[in-house]
C-alpha cells in the first residue's frame, strides 16, 4: 500500500510526526534509566543483607578494653567531652557521636556496636556512589561488592570505636578528592573540605591522610596544563584553606596532647607490621593476592595508554588521562598515607592494624578501578575473593575480647557498692565502670582513680614506673573498713614488651603476692586463669577486710 493512500495530514499534525520518534527515543532512555536504578537498588540492597548477616555474628559480645574506654567517655556531658580528651588522646567527634546515640538507644553492648554497625553498611552504598560517579557503573558495583564484604569493615562494624566511620569518612574524602581536582566538578571542593575535617576530629591518623592529600594536589598541579594551574591554585588554597579554619580550635588541645599523652603500650613497627596490616584488610594472603593481581594488571592496562603529563580540562570520566591521574592520586592517597604512619610511628610508637581504616577509602577505589579495568580477570578475582568472604568469614571468637565482661558480674553481689576495685592493667578501669556501675573506688598502680570512666595517659609510663606496693597499693587497702570487699583484677598473657606491659605483669605478680599475703584479708574466691577462650584474659580475686585493726 503506498503513502497516497491515506489524506494528507495539515502542517502542525506534520510535525507532531517528525517529534515523535524523538519523544519515543526519550521515553525508552528514560524506561531504561529507571530499570538500570532499580537494579542498581536491588543489587544493594542485597549486598547490605548479605553483609548485615556478616557484620551482626558478634553484635551482642561484651566490650574489651578500648570498648569500654569509648562508653566511658561519651558518657560524660556533651561538652565536657573535648576537654576530658586532653587526658585520652583522641578526636572528640566519634565521642560525642556516640554519646548522643546512647541518649537515643541506650548504652548496651549491642545498641553501642549498632552505631558502628549503621557506619559500616553505610559505606555500601557510598562506595557504589564514589566508583560509579568517578569511574562508571561497573567500577561502582566492584567498589560496593569490596565495601560488603572487607574483613577490616566486618571487624570494625561491631566495635565501639570508631574505625568504620573513619572509613566512611575516609572513602568520602577521596572521591570528593578526585572530584574537585581530577575532574574539576569545583562542586566538591567544601564535601572534600567538610569530610577531611569531620576525618581529622575522628582519629589522629587523619593527619597523615590530610599531608597526603597535599601530596595527591601537587601531582595534580604538576600533571595540569599550564592555563589550569592557576584554578588549582585556587581551589587547593579555598579546599584546603577551610580544613585548616575547620581543625583550628582543636590546634591547642592536640599540641597538648602530643607533649602528655601518647600510646606507651605500643612498639615501633617493622617492615612486617605493613603486610600483615594489608592482608588483615582484605582477610588473608589468599584475598590479597587475588586482588592485588587482577586489580594491578588493570591498573597497569591504564599506564599503557597515555602519559599523565600535560593533561587537557575533560571532564569525561572515561578518558584514559583522567582515569589514569586519578588512580595516581588514589594511590598516593592510600600508600602515601601508610608509608607517612610507618616513618612516623618509628620514631613515636603509634602503630595499630584498626587504625588502617584511614585507607580503606582510596583502597577500596583504586582496586575498585583496576578490578573493573581487568575485564573477565577483575570478575574472577572479586568472585574468588566474595567466596573466601561468605566461606571463611571473619570469626566472632573471643579471641580479640577481654573476658571482663564474663569474670566481673559473677562477683558483683559479693563486692558490693562500697567495695574497691584494684587494677594492675590501669586502661582497664573504664571497661571495669562499666560492667560494676554501682562501684565508685577504683585503683591502679597510678594511685586512686578520679573518674573511673576515662583514663589518664598523661605521663603515664613516668607515672607507672614510680609506683611501688608500699607507696602506692598498701594505703588504698588500709584505706578500708572491716567487712568491705577488695576486688584484684589482673591480665594474663602479656608480652615481655614493651616496658608498658612489663611493667603491668610485674604489680600483677607483686599485687597479688602482697593481697594474698596481708594478713587483714581473706581470700574469698579467685577465678581460673584463662577461664574463657579470650584471647585477653584476667584473672579476678575477691579479698575481704577481716575484723579489727590493720597490722
């Protein structure tokens, strides 16, 4: 049949015909769009369930010493809290984060680990954002399958500390990074700003990540063309310019605290201390490997493309120039930020395996890249790495707990509210407060404890090496009255090393001999050293002051 079959149509219903194809190309684009979003919100909601059931095997295990230290000290005012940490050491936001949240959910083991719990599913979907936006939907969903599943993410998501949002904050700082200066979405520069300064009042590691950061903006500066540098300039000195009138009234209380406190209970790292710091992020040497390969050989793929000098202002995502200056960045970002901890932390011990969540963010981005730019081996890898994840998942053992939480509440009734409580290992105290809340005496080998709730690291080794039986233990003991009860909680297993832990297992020894010893106590009952499977075991001993006066 030929077109003159059907009546001509007027000049307006003509170009509805011309349109309408256009419109139909738009509403399938638009019906696509939505479905490819769905499936997006499908696949992460599934991985937030699937890591929902990784990271809650262990919500409801009782706090170890550092837990107990966090409880403490957000259980102070709101505004008290940055003044107290002139004794501690730390940031004052996951603090003051958590002491409003217990206001809100109570301040029970499993409602404190939820909060961690709430930081570590929320970098599910921030990964996805970050490596989606910066470099495509594939490299997006690698990043969220590697947010699901880390190791490090499902340790830290069920402690009360705040090593996940560190790494939720740490994975926002990078991609705004990469945002503002790799790609020039000027847009970022204030979420860059914002997120390193609420990164800086969360864990002093932060600082190395801030000097990186100025290291990843000179490679910038240096890989730009010469008509843009003079933004760079620019939008480096508005970026970094607002961290610094951000972090500036914390200033005077980390100068403080960098002459008084420190981490005595701490050894200079080893070369050693990176790898198995590394291998612990992604769960095993296996993990490692496998992703350290794959995501390499597409990180490689990216160097064979181009230079990074003289890189012209696109703002494509999927030029190899780009791509390639971002996963530089990314890089110096992540392994700039360890080597700067490892140079620093042998001069002034401040070396710990948690404290790495400050890397996870440009880690779990650059991998994320490389994964997604290794074709078919990226896929492998990630499934293999996914089955070491679902297979052999981080265990919930007590292996990393103290068994505080199982020896003190057994003697709680015997104690009573007028008891006192002695501790050779003083960080315990908090963890003691909290698990003995009717109990206001607490004593170390430091002397009596003011506030039981936080601990006093300033000077602390000094302090500790001074103490004595006779100067120090005997007049807190002779301080009680006939009939009240004496509590001796001493670790076990410590290392000979360093001088912190020796120091402790030595007034364990002597404490212990001189209680038991006194005649004016009596032994009432003592638990089995070891006497759970923690891998941080005390040993608790009840003494009771007998009747008359002191020898």
């Amino acid at each position: 049949m030929s077109t003159d079959s059907f009546p001509a149509q007027a000049g307006p219903a003509t170009g509805e015909v011309r349109a309408a194809p256009a419109r139909l190309r738009r509403a399938v684009r638009l019906q696509e769009l939505r479905l490819a979003r769905l499936g997006v919100l499908a696949f992460l909601s599934l991985l937030v369930l699937v890591s929902v059931w990784l990271r809650t095997r262990g919500l409801h295990i009782y706090y170890w010493i550092d837990e107990g230290l966090s409880v403490g000290i957000a259980s102070h005012p709101l505004a008290d809290i940055p003044s107290l940490l002139q004794q501690d050491g730390s940031p004052p936001l996951y603090y003051m984060v958590l002491h409003v949240w217990m206001a809100l959910f109570g301040r029970g083991e499993a409602a404190t680990h939820e909060l961690s719990l709430l930081f570590g599913l929320l970098t599910i979907p921030v990964s996805y954002w970050a490596g989606a936006s910066l470099f495509g939907r594939r490299a997006g969903v690698i990043c969220a399958v590697l947010a699901a599943g880390a190791p490090y993410l499902t340790t830290y998501a069920q402690e009360t500390r705040m090593y996940a949002l560190l790494a939720l904050l740490s994975l926002v700082v990078c991609a705004s990074f990469v945002h503002a200066f790799v790609l020039r979405h000027r847009r970022y520069l204030f979420v860059f700003a914002l997120t390193l300064a609420a990164a800086l009042y969360t864990h002093n590691w932060a600082l190395f990540l801030a000097i990186a950061c100025a290291a990843a903006y000179l490679l910038c500066i240096w890989s730009a063309a010469s008509d843009q540098r003079r933004g760079l300039w620019r939008d480096g000195a508005i970026a970094l310019g607002a961290v610094v009138v951000l972090y500036a009234p914390w200033l005077p209380t980390l100068w403080y605290q960098a002459r008084h406190t420190g981490a005595p209970w701490d050894l200079p790292p080893v070369i050693w201390s990176v790898s198995q710091g590394l291998y612990s992020l992604v769960g095993g040497r296996g993990a490692a490997v496998a992703v350290l390969l794959a995501g390499g050989t597409g990180l490689l793929a990216l160097r064979k493309l181009t230079p990074v000098r003289g890189v012209a202002a696109l703002r494509d995502t999927s030029d190899p120039q780009r791509l390639l200056l971002a996963a530089s960045t990314l890089l110096v970002m992540g392994l700039g930020t360890l080597a700067i901890a490892f140079v620093y932390s042998k001069a002034h011990p401040a070396w710990a395996i948690r404290y790495l969540g400050v890397i996870i963010g440009p880690l779990i981005l650059v991998f994320g890249l490389g994964l997604a730019r290794a074709g078919t081996l990226g896929i492998v890898a990630l499934a293999l790495v996914a089955c070491f994840w679902l297979v052999d998942p981080v265990s919930t053992s007590l292996t990393s707990k103290s068994n505080v939480g199982r020896v003190v509440p057994g003697l709680r009734a015997q104690l009573g509210r007028d008891g006192l409580v002695l501790s050779t290992q003083p960080e315990e105290v908090p963890t003691l407060a909290y698990y003995l809340p009717a109990v206001t005496r607490f004593g170390t080998p430091m002397g009596p404890v003011p506030d039981p709730r936080v601990v006093d690291w300033r000077n602390a080794l000094n302090r500790l090496g001074d103490s004595s039986v006779s100067g120090v233990l005997m007049p807190m003991v002779h301080s009680m009255k006939p009939g009240q009860h004496i509590l001796l909680v001493a670790p076990s297993n410590l290392p000979d090393t360093p001088l912190w832990l020796k120091l402790i297992d030595r007034y364990s020894i002597q404490w212990t001999r001189a209680l038991t010893r006194d005649r004016s106590l009596r032994l009432i009952s003592s638990t089995e050293k070891g006497w759970t499977a923690s891998g941080l075991p005390v040993r608790a001993t009840l003494f009771v002051v007998r009747g008359g006066p002191h020898p």
